[in-house]
C-alpha cells in the first residue's frame, strides 16, 4: 500500500452531487478531489442517463420556497426532516442558477411545471442511445471541463472501499486503484455514490424480499457502497424501505428497448391493477411512484397486471412525452386485447367471474361517486378514475422499475452525517441519493433526484468551505 496522499476534501462519486460539491469548494480555494469508480471519461451514472428536469416535488424549482415547501410537505406527508425541508426549500433554485452559471443549459418542455426548468438539449423520445449527447451526459461534461479550469482532481477508477477514522473524526478514505490499496487522507469526506438501489443483498435487507424480480432502471453503478461504509463507522440510517421508481411492462425484465421508457405510470393510474386472483389490491389513485414501492413490496412482485379500454389507451396512454400507446407495443411488450372483460380473462388465465364482478363494482363505484368506499379505496385527488367500459380492453402484466433509492444515511441540515444519537461525524457529510430523510414515508414522497443531488451537493461544500479556517 502506498503512503496517504492528502486532501483537504474528497467526495466519493462523481454523479450530479459530488460534481456539484466539487466544483463549489474549487471555486472556493479548497483542494479537492472525487473519487470516482467508472474508468472512462464517458463513466455511467444515474446523472448521465437522466430525464434532465429539475423540479421539487414536480413544481419548477424557481418558485418560491413557499410554495416549495408546500408541494414537498404535501408529497411526504411529515416524513421529511425539517431541515432537510428547509434546504431544499431555500436553496434548489439558487444552486440550478449556479449550475446554470457554470455553462448547464435548461429549456422549458411543454407546459407540466415539473418541466420548465429541463437539462438541454432534452433526451430523445426513444431508443437505447436516449442520453447520449443530451441532457445529464452533455451536464457531466460541462461540470468536468469546469472542474478542470478550477483546478481540482477527478480521480477515475478509484473505488472507495472504507473510512479512516480517528476516534469519532474521520480523517480520509482507503480506496482501490487498478487493483491497487491506496490510502488518501483529507480533513472532510463527502459521500455521494448514488444509493443502494443496485445492491441486491441491500434491497433484500430493506425493500423487497425478491430483487431478482424487480427491474433495475438505473444505471447499476449504485451499490451502496457508501452506506455500507458509513454503517460501519455508527452512522443512522434513515426512511430505508422506499424508492424512486415507476411500473414498467413486464417484458422490461428481458427486453432492453422497456425500459427506462416508457413507463406504465399513466395507464396504471387510469385503469385498475389487480393481482393473480383477479381483484384490485392496491389504491390506483396514489400515483405511479407509490404503485411500484407497493408491487415491489408484494410476495410476488410479478403477479399484478394493469385493466384498461380503449378511451383509456387514446387518451392517458398518450399523454407522457414518451407515451406507453404506441411504445409498449412497437418496442416489443405484450399488450393482451379483447371485445369482453371475460375473453380478456380467458387470455390471462385468470377468474373470469371474479374479474367481471371486480370491473363491474369498479365501474358502479365511479357512477355513484362511492370508489373511496371499495375495497381497496380508490382516491380521486390526484388521478380521475376512469370506467373501464368500452371495449376493446386490454390487460398488461407489470414489473416494478426501481431508480433510486430514497432511504439513505442520516444528515443535518449542513449535509453533517449523523449518528445513532443525531450528533454529527466529525469530518464526514453525504450528498445527492446516498442520503435518506427527505423522500419516502408512507405516503412515499417524491422530491426529485436532480435537485435533491446538486442541493445537498452545494449546501455540503458551503459547510466545509465555511468551516475551513476554524
Ligand atoms: C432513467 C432516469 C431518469 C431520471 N430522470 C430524472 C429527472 O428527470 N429528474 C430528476 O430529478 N431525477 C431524475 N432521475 C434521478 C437522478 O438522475 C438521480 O437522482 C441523480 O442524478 C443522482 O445523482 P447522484 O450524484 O446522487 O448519484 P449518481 O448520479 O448515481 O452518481 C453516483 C456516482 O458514484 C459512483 N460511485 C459509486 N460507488 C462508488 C465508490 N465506492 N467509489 C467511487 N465512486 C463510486 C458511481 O459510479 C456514480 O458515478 C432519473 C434517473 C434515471 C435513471
């Protein structure tokens, strides 16, 4: 092993967070560098493969802190930290004008406000190259170029393993280059790998009991690697058991062109989920993300299919800007269709009676304004309930698609990494999807992973640059 090369901060990943963080404390006279275990300059991330819209629980994040707040504490429903809030609230437009300051480009696409603040220029519509020169990959190497002029160190194949401790401080990183133990030495360590979502022992510990049977749609470079370091060291873990993610149609499990896009989202709000036995098991209403916390969440997380007809697949089914009508079907899903609920039955092998009568009380719920009284409740605040009448009807079987995870370490409202009694770790912070406390909950908030990422990313390095002289 050879002898520790000091910095006074190193961040471990070079995602949207550890960028961010990086060239922040650049900019600040602080000798920096990220530790990033991809190998060529194009490495995959979670940030590269991105949709590209930052936004705060899908309000544009140049709004008031008033109203972000309030579409966060909506979304979470008293599951955040407070100061977790509060920093999101007040800075996720600053640090998007600051990125934008720094050469990132944004435009607004079509008229949603979770969209008016979008990463140019916007990915593609379909195919596997969707990122390529577009949005996260184009942002990664604008923050690269700028890192660079700032003068700090991007160290690629280097794969953090373990902290260094001095008692209760931490005091560096011991990491793996080229096959090689290298000991690295720095007053502050910020971790931000981009959470476990891709770990399937971690996902068994935490989310689902069968990760071979939910679709991984993310990059596969988050292994938790982070966590499981800063477990070790006493820190807390925080909201462990939700992630951000997406139905998806099943054949995603095996065909490459279903996933990340389209996803099921729209059709499975609009329509009725039900499982192997023909009746509904869950609350449509509550959106995409919570249905597939809830799908992967079952025994089996492959036994639940979406109902639909035809005003449903006109009209939802096209409503996303990569649309499930046509894409599940032109890139290879199988859609079952049918002139009857009970031939639809048939072809699914599933009750016929029972998935009439589930249809049936479905649709007579919807007339008489009751759906709220099914069994599951069928809420109506955020998605109309749609009858499921005219014929054809179509029935697709789904797969939970996980993109991050939000449950994570600990941190105060500086990004300090807090232990199991909420005191800080001395020297040590976490940053973007390696943090937990602000998403999840019951209700399985959803915030957003860009701005959550550039953030908690910006809000470490004021911190660490703010305390340096001390
Ligand atoms: C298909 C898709 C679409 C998305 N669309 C949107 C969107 O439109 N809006 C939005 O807000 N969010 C979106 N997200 C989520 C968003 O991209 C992420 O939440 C965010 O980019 C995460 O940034 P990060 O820096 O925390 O992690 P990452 O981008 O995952 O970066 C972590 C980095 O750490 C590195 N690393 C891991 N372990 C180690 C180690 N031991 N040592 C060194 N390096 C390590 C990894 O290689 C990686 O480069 C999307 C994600 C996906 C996959």
């Amino acid at each position: 092993m050879n002898a520790a090369t000091s910095y006074e901060t190193l961040i471990i990943g070079g995602g949207l967070a550890g960028l961010t963080c990086g060239l922040r404390l650049a900019e600040k006279g602080v000798k920096v560098a990220i530790l990033e275990k991809g190998e060529t300059d194009r490495y995959l991330c979670n940030s590269r493969i991105c949709g590209g819209a930052f936004h705060v629980s899908y309000r544009d994040v140049h709004e008031s802190p008033e109203v972000l707040m309030n579409a966060m504490k909506g979304k979470t429903q008293g599951f955040s930290r407070q100061s977790f809030l509060d920093v999101m609230a007040n800075n996720a437009g600053s640090t998007a004008q600051w990125l934008r300051s720094k050469g990132l480009r944004f435009i607004k696409v079509g008229d949603a406000p979770h969209r008016q603040t979008t990463l140019a220029p916007p990915i593609a519509q379909k195919g596997r190259d969707y990122w390529h020169g577009r949005g996260g990959d184009v942002m990664l190497r604008t923050l690269h170029a700028e890192l660079k002029k700032a003068g700090a160190t991007v160290l690629l194949g280097t794969r953090a393993l373990s902290l260094r401790m001095a008692g209760n401080q931490c005091i560096g990183i011991e990491a793996e280059q080229q096959g090689s133990k290298v000991l690295l030495d720095a007053r502050n360590v910020v971790i931000s790998d981009g959470g476990f979502q891709a770990n399937p022992e971690l996902l068994r510990e935490f989310v689902t009991r069968e990760p071979a049977k939910i679709r991984q749609r993310n990059a596969q470079t988050a292994m938790g690697d982070g966590l499981t370091m800063a477990r070790a060291v006493g820190a807390k873990l925080v909201g462990m058991k939700n992630f951000y993610g997406h139905p998806l149609i099943q054949d995603a499990l095996t065909n490459d062109d279903l996933w990340p896009f389209p996803v099921m989202d729209d059709l499975c709000v609009a329509g009725v989920m039900i499982d192997s036995s023909g009746k509904r098991f869950v609350d449509e209403g509550l959106g995409g993300v919570y249905l597939a916390n809830h799908i992967a969440g079952m025994a089996d997380p492959l036994s639940t299919i979406v109902i639909y007809d035809q005003p449903i697949w006109e009209g939802p089914g096209k409503a996303f800007i990569t649309p499930a009508n046509p894409l599940i079907i032109t890139n290879g899903g199988t859609v079952h269709k049918a002139d009857t609920i009970c031939a639809l039955a048939q072809k699914l092998a599933l009750p016929a009676g029972v998935l009439e009568q589930t249809i049936g009380q479905y649709n007579t719920a919807i007339d008489a304004g009751t759906t709220t009284q099914l069994a599951p409740a069928r809420s109506t605040r955020d998605h109309k309930a749609w009858p499921i009448r005219t014929a054809p009807f179509y029935a697709a079987r789904l797969v939970a698609g996980i993109t991050y995870t939000m449950g994570g370490i600990a941190v105060d409202g500086d990004c300090r990494v807090l232990d199991g009694n909420d005191n800080p770790i001395t020297g040590l912070y976490a940053a973007g999807c390696a943090t937990g406390g602000l998403e999840g909950g019951d209700a399985v908030g959803y915030v957003g992973g860009l701005s959550k990422s550039s953030t908690t990313g910006f809000q470490a390095a004021e911190h660490i640059a703010a305390n340096r002289a001390r």
